[in-house]
C-alpha cells in the first residue's frame, strides 16, 4: 500500500515536470519548425540527419506496404546523439534517453520477421513520436502518418 501511494505521488510529480518541459517544448517546437529563419546559418547536422531518417522511414513504409525488401538503415544513425543540434539547450538526459530508444527500435525494426515487420516499424516510428513530444511538435503531423494502419 505504501509503495502504491509512493508510486502515485511519483507519477504525479512526473506529471508536473512534464508540465514544466511543455513550455520549452513550444519553444522548442517553433524552432524545429522553422529551421530558416530560426538558423539562419544553415541547417544543423541534426535537422540533416532527420530528413534523411523520414526519408529512410517512409521507403520502408513504402517497401513494407507493397511487400518489398525494407532499405538498410542510414549509416548516419550512430551520430544521432552527437549531431548538432539547432537548439543547443535542450535537455540532454531526456535527449539521450530518447534517441537510445529510437535506436533499439530501429535494431528491432532490422530483426524482424514477416509476422511482426509492421508492429516493429510503428514501434519505431512511435519512437521518432516519443522525442518529438518533448522537443519538436512540428513535424509530428508528418511522423503520425507514417505509421502503418492495421485492422
Ligand atoms: C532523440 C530525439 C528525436 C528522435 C528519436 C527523432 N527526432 Fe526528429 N527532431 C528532433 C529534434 C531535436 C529536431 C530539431 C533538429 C534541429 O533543428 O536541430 C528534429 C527535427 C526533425 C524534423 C525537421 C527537420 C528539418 O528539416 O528541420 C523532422 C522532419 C523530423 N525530426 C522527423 C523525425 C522522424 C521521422 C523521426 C523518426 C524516424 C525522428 N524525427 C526522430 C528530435 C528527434
């Protein structure tokens, strides 16, 4: 009973602290939004390494879809946690964390077998969703339809 009521104050603690990165989310969210005006001196090496990732992704939906061999993955994918970022204030730990759990999907996506290949691709791209809620709304319209639809 006592690690119950421990667990729900933790999880309303999460819950504020959430609160507190949804602010500087918005910020953030303009600023991926807008890579030209908000970085006018060219994209960062992150915003680089993301559109070759949505384009990685939507050919593998594309190839899953129409029952094609799924392209290797981008080689660039390792430099996920380094690549430079336009925002060079966003939080690292969060930041770390999420991008580790992109990656795993990713090996897990690589792994997968004609019975599980589209729940792993949506878990994947679910991982590009996770980081993007704490960080860069924008482009969220565009990863939500990337998932595969499945009866
Ligand atoms: C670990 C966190 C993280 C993950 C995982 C992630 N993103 Fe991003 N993404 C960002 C951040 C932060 C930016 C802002 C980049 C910048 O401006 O430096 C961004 C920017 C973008 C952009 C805008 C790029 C531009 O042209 O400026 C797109 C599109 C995008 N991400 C798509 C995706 C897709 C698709 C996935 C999954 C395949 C994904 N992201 C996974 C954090 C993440």
């Amino acid at each position: 009973m006592k690690a119950f009521a421990l667990a729900l104050i933790l999880s309303f603690a999460m819950f504020s602290c959430g609160e507190n990165t949804e602010t500087v989310s918005e910020d953030s969210a303009k600023k991926c939004a807008m890579p030209s005006t908000v970085n006018p001196n060219g994209d960062s090496e992150l915003a680089l390494l993301m559109r070759e990732m949505a384009d990685w992704t939507d050919s593998c939906k594309s190839a899953i879809t129409s029952g094609r061999v799924v392209p290797v993955a981008p080689a660039d994918l390792n430099t996920l946690h380094s690549a430079k970022r336009t925002d060079p204030n966003i939080d690292e730990k969060v930041f770390a964390s999420m991008a580790s759990l992109y990656q795993s999907r990713v090996t897990e996506f690589q792994a997968a077998t004609d019975a599980n290949r589209v729940q792993l691709f949506n878990a994947m791209v679910q991982g590009c969703v996770s980081c993007h809620e704490n960080f860069c709304h924008g482009p969220l319209v565009r990863i939500n339809k990337m998932m595969i639809p499945v009866n």
